[in-house]
C-alpha cells in the first residue's frame, strides 16, 4: 500500500494483493457508532483497484450499501471481471465480521500502454 492517501485514511494491505484492511477510526464515522458512506466506498475502490493488478484511475463508479457499517474493522475485497485494452472492470466488496456492507462496481481507465 502506498503512503500517501491510502496511508492516511489507516488502509494496509491484507492477507492477499486484493484484499485491504481498516481499523476504523472516530474521524472515519459519519456520526457516532456509524462508519461514512464514502470511507466504505473508497475501501471498496481501493480493493477493486488492487484488483485489476495496474495503474488505473476510477472512469465511473456505482455503490451499494448493504447494511450500516459500525466502527471496527473492514475488510475489503477486489473482484476483477474483465480487463480490456484500455477498460478494466471490478468489483470491490465491504465486510464486517464476514458481512457484506458495501459493494461498489468500478470501470477504471488503465494508464500507460
């Protein structure tokens, strides 16, 4: 995981290359006991991004939210689906105590030839 904005929203990297963890944090809630729509999101971005294995940049993005997230920690998991030419698409996937919290569907524009 890179230090930069990952690092400072506390992402690490998981047990596999498309898994990313977070211990939540006060500043990650949206109110109290309850964990922000976008902090979900990008954890699930994140993963998809790891997914499709390249330098990429989200093109569009579609969430679900499942269930309301409560401070602990998130588990988030890329899904690739399919990689073109220029498009790759993925999935990223929230849990919570093996709970699915969140799910988005990425196209992401990959950089580079």
């Amino acid at each position: 995981m890179s230090i930069g904005f990952n690092g400072w929203m506390g992402f690490r990297a998981g047990e596999d290359e498309n898994t990313v963890l977070l211990d939540t944090r006060p500043e990650h809630d949206v109110m109290p006991g309850t964990v922000h729509f976008a902090v979900l999101t990008t954890l699930a971005e994140v993963a998809a991004s790891r997914a499709a294995a390249a330098s990429v940049v989200p093109s569009s993005l579609h969430v679900q939210l499942m269930r309301r997230a409560v401070p602990g920690r998130l588990v988030g998991k890329g899904i690739l689906l399919k990689r073109g030419k220029r498009l790759i698409s993925c999935e990223g996937e929230v849990y919570q105590n093996d709970r699915l919290v969140a799910k988005v569907s990425v196209q992401f524009a990959a950089l580079g030839p």
